[in-house]
C-alpha cells in the first residue's frame, strides 16, 4: 500500500509538470497580449500550427531543434496576423481569433494531405528526447521572465498602459498599436512553444486536434490568474494537478464514472473560480481597437 | 474603416478553402455500379475505422469495376448533408461509416425508399438500410487471453477512447479473455475521454505501465498513436493495438492488433448488390468471416512463442463453435464465467 502511494505520488508530480507545461507557454501568451489590449482567442490555432510546423521541420532536416525553432516561429507568425489585423485594420478580435483557430486547423488538415499524402496524421519523426524536461522547466523560466518584463522594465510599463488606456501612451509620444504588435507576436511565439511541445517534445508525431482545446483552457488561466504572469501559471498548474489526479484515480473509484472524473478538472475550475478568486478585473481596454 | 472585416473575411474564405478537400475526378460511366461512402469525423488517414472502410471501397473498384466517391464529414454537422448530396447522385449503395450516423441515416431512408444503404457499426431498421455490425468482443477476447498468457506482473490494462457502448464491447471481451486464462488476474481500465488527444494517450499509458500493468490494449483512435509511442521506450512492457494493422508502428513492442476487417464488410456488401441480391436487416461479422482478427505475429511470433498461439488458435475455434461466448457488454461481463475448453 506505501508502495503504492509513494508510486502514485511521484507519478502525481511528474504529470502535474508534463500537463502543466504547455498550458503554460499559451496562457504566457495570452497574459502578454492581453495585457496590451489584444484579445487572443487564437492561442488554440497557435499551439495547432507551432505543433504541426515543428513536425514539418523537424521531418525535413532530421533535427528536432529546427523543429522547435519552426514552432516558435509560424506561432509567431500568426500572432503577427492577429496583431497585423487588430492594430492596422482595427478588425474584431474574437473574430479574427476565431480566423486563425480555422486556418490553422484547416492548414495542417491540407498540410498533412500536401506533404506526406496522409490526411489525419503525419509520419513519425525525430522528438526532443531528454530536451523534453529541459523544456518543462524553461515554461517557468518563462513566467519569470514575463513578469520581470511586465512589472520591472519600461517596455513592460508601455504594454500594460497599452492595455489600459492606450491614449495615455500616445499623449507620452510613442506609438501603443506597436506595442500591441509586439505582444502578439510575443504571445504567438509562446503558445507556438506550447504547441512543439506537445508534438515533438510529448510525442513524435502531428495528430489533427491533438491540442485538444488546450488552448481553450490556458484562456481561461489568464482570467483565473488575474492576467498575471505568475496567476496565469499557477492557473495552469491547477489544471494540470487535476487532470493528472483524474489520470491517476480514474479506475481506482469504482462507484465514479469515468465522465465524471474527467470533468474533474473542470469542476475544481469551476469552483476556484467562483469561490477563491474573488472579483476580477480585465485591463481596461482589453479587446478594444485603437 | 473600408478595409474593417477584411482580414478575418480572407482568413476564413482561405481556411474554408484550405479544410475543403475536392475529388476530382471523372463520372461513371452508364451502366456502372456507383458506390458512395461518407466517412465519420475521424476521416481518411486514421490508420484505423475510415481508412479500413476505404480499403473496401477500394477493393469494390478494383474487382468489382465500381465507381467510387467519398465525402468526409468534419464534423457531425456534415453526416446528413453528406448522406443527403450522395442520395441525390443515384449512387446504387451509400455507405455511412460509424455508428454515429444512424439518427440521420434512418431518416434519410425513410424520406427515400428506394435508394439502398449501408450502415457500419449500428443498427438501422429499415427495409433499405443493411445494418453491419462487428464482434469486437470476440477479436478482443483473444487479446485479453494473449495478455494474460504473456503478463509476469500479472496485470494488464485497457486503455479506450471514450467510454460508449461500443468501445465496452472491447472492454468486456478483452477482461473476459484475460480471465479465461487466469480467473484472478489484475485489469486496469483507464479511458482517455476522446480519439484525438495524441500526447493524453501516450500519459495515460504511462501511467498503466507504472502501476504495475506490462500490457495494455489501446482502443482509442488516434490517441492510440501516442500509447504506442510510450511502449517504444519501456522496456519489459507491451501494447495490443485496434482496428487496423498496427504492428509496424513499433515493431516488436506491439504484440498483435485485433482488426476489424471493416473493409470486409463495405466489400461484401457492394458484391452482393452487384450480384443482384442486395443483403438487407443486420450482418454480423465475427472470427468466423475474418470479420475481426488477431494479426500474423510478424515481430512477434518468437517472443510469443508457438505454444501460446496455439492456444489462441483453440480459443478460436471454441469461440467459432459457440463454446465460448465473449460478453458484450459490462452487464454480460459481471456474470460471465469462464468456460474449461
């Protein structure tokens, strides 16, 4: 029995770190974007393309550092198409969130067909290895990193007064649908990141909805983390503690059906968020066009 | 403020036209037997369900002379205006791939009654409709029986997609197979709670294997991919995977599949169309028909070992000949017991 709990601990802790990470990186990135004005309803299309290039690449070259570079890199390339869109043509940001969720998606789905003549799956192709915990720790690395950026630097200063009343940074002479640019590209970069690890870190392979809304979930960490870095992450962990707990104990409860168990992690959310988070507060002119 | 919606406008018209995927092909010609499929979410490439149902469509065109369509369904929004095109075309058999389809099946085939279809994996009773269904709990028995012949921890483990009638036929013939051999023997059941949650499959193993278990069968779509890569890097533990061959994917570390020859089934039912006596009411295909099988061991015959298999062959046959009768279902699982053969 000791065995056993000591055997489920340990299993409990490697998988709360595993689930975490990549809701991390994307809340990361939500926390930044929005933090500056731009709604990001896209992490979920970011992960999906960081997940799908890193594949792509790291099958063309053999080597799963260009893969993860790739990742960082489309991820970073749709948060400048949401970015682009929201500060240059001042589009609807759930709407253009909802763009990318589709083309990246829709993307890979052709991709997969263009590339390798299989639709659903692409082949096998070289992981991270060991790298794979290296990239685990570097998510929280991350989060302090942002909130030194976002609290302790002027340009972190910017971002958020972008985010709050951007008319006050333009009356102090710069220009706040730059920054606002920045952060999405930032944040595309990150949920990117989240994405790569779970296709060549977790696994070797691209798998259509293999992000299964995690992106979806790391929004919700950056409103139960009050659009902190470190709120967002502790957000994430949460989530990632549950559903390693379901993971562990589905099976082991017998008179709980599996459902219930894997809507665990939902309802501990549920229940933080109306019970311990307390009132909470966007910036000011989150989602609003300038 | 001219240019305002252009963006997301673009991006959805070039996301419409990169998920849209047309066949271009020529038409049939007078006379030839046309053969249309609509594939569940799922979809070509799964490796598994879709892409067997394909190979029969394939079979039929290649022996048969068949011209052949297939419609993907993204989603369950697309199964009736799927099956609703195809109907309009005159196909001589539509075939709907999976079980989901039935509600939309069943009302389509009553508003036609003179178009012909096929259903795989439900039951849709119209005198139209040829319901064909599979005895996964027989290929899964046989599994669970190679399971708990080859476990030294004496525990196994099922690891199912999403926990649904369907996939407790797995569950309850693969338990019941493991007991035959060893009545008092460990089986873990975890379920993944989709198809698709590649990296979630591969955790979910993980955690099998730590407590203890040295085999699982993974019944899960596409997750399974990620179950598979999880035994790669374990040592003295094994996977069984589902539906179409999967040994290759990690050879040696995977000790059979149970397939589901559901291109058996989507060629059958086109020869006896073509032959002129169209099946109707519910086929059931089992170990008989070759409808569900164990692969040929390929990687693993010497780790098996021949005593073993011909165990399993005689499980088989007293399978075949009614002596044993797998359960379905968990409520036929609870009471059944195992049979001395």
């Amino acid at each position: 029995m000791m065995d056993f709990v000591h055997g489920a601990l340990a299993t409990l802790v490697l998988l709360t770190l595993v689930k975490s990470a990549p809701i991390v990186y994307a809340a990361l990135g939500g926390v930044i974007s929005e933090r500056s004005g731009i709604v990001n309803i896209g992490l979920e299309g970011m992960m999906t393309g960081g997940a799908f290039a890193a594949v792509v690449a790291s099958y063309a070259t053999g080597n799963a550092a260009v893969g993860l570079v790739a990742g960082v890199a489309v991820g970073a390339l749709l948060g400048f198409v949401l970015g682009y869109g929201a500060t240059k043509f001042k589009v609807d940001q759930i709407v253009a969130g909802m763009g990318i969720n589709l083309i990246a998606a829709g993307g890979a789905a052709y991709g997969l067909v263009l590339l390798y003549n299989q639709p659903g799956a692409s082949p096998q192709v070289h992981a991270l290895g060991r790298w794979y915990w290296l990239l685990i720790l570097f998510a929280f690395v991350c989060a302090f990193a942002l909130h030194h950026v976002l609290y302790r630097t002027p340009w972190g200063l910017r971002v958020r007064a972008c985010g709050e009343n951007p008319r006050a940074v333009t009356s102090a002479g710069l220009d706040p649908l730059r920054f606002r640019l920045y952060a999405a590209v930032i944040s595309g970069a990150l949920a990117g990141l989240g994405g790569a690890f779970l296709s060549i870190g977790e696994v070797n392979i691209y798998s259509e909805g293999m992000t299964a809304g995690r992106g979806f979930i790391a929004l919700a960490a950056v409103i139960f983390g009050r659009w902190t870095p470190w709120g967002a992450t502790g957000a994430a962990v949460f989530f990632g503690f549950f559903e390693a707990l379901q993971f562990v104990l589905q099976g082991r409860v017998a008179w709980l059906p599996s459902e219930a168990m894997q809507a665990l992690p939902y309802l501990a959310a549920l229940v933080a968020l109306c019970g311990l988070v307390g009132k909470v507060r966007a910036p000011a002119s989150d989602g609003v066009p300038y | 403020m001219k240019h305002k919606g252009i963006v997301p406008l673009a991006m959805a018209a070039l996301a419409l036209a990169l998920s849209g995927c047309a066949h271009h092909q020529a038409g049939p010609r007078p006379g030839q037997l046309k053969l249309g499929m609509v594939t569940d979410v799922g979809g070509l490439g799964d490796k598994s369900f879709n892409d067997s149902a394909y190979r029969g469509l394939l079979l039929s065109k290649a022996k048969l002379g068949a011209y052949i369509r297939v419609l993907q369904s993204r989603s369950a929004a697309d199964y009736q205006p799927n099956l609703i095109a195809l109907t309009n075309q005159h196909f001589n058999m539509i075939y709907a791939i999976g079980f989901l389809m039935n509600r939309d099946l069943d009302q389509i085939a009553k508003q036609n009654p003179t178009q012909h279809y096929a259903i795989i994996d439900a039951i849709v009773n119209e005198p139209n409709v040829v319901s064909v269904t599979f005895k996964e709990q027989d290929g899964s028995f046989l599994a669970g029986a190679l399971a708990a012949m080859m476990t030294k921890t004496h525990q196994i483990a099922f690891l199912g997609g999403q926990d649904i009638p369907l996939l407790h036929k797995f569950e309850a013939g693969y338990i019941a197979g493991a007991r035959e051999i060893d009545p008092k023997i460990k089986v873990d059941v975890k379920w993944v709670g989709s198809f698709d949650d590649v990296a979630s499959g591969k955790e979910l193993a993980n955690v099998l294997y730590d407590s203890g278990a040295d085999i699982i069968y993974a019944a899960a779509g596409k997750a399974n991919l990620g179950a598979i890569d999880a035994v790669k890097s374990r040592q003295n533990d094994y996977l069984i995977g589902v539906d179409s061959n999967q040994d290759g994917l990690a050879p040696g570390k995977i000790l059979t599949s149970m397939v589901k020859r559901v291109d058996v089934g989507v060629f059958d039912v086109a020869k006896a169309l073509q032959n002129g006596h169209p099946l109707t009411g519910h086929i059931v295909l089992g170990l008989k028909d070759n409808g569900v099988s164990l692969t040929h061991f390929k990687y693993t015959r010497a780790l098996i070992g021949a005593a073993r298999i011909r165990r399993l062959h005689q499980l088989k046959r007293a399978i075949v000949d009614g002596k044993i009768v797998p359960p379905a279902t968990r409520a036929e699982l609870a009471v059944w017991k195992p049979v001395k053969v």
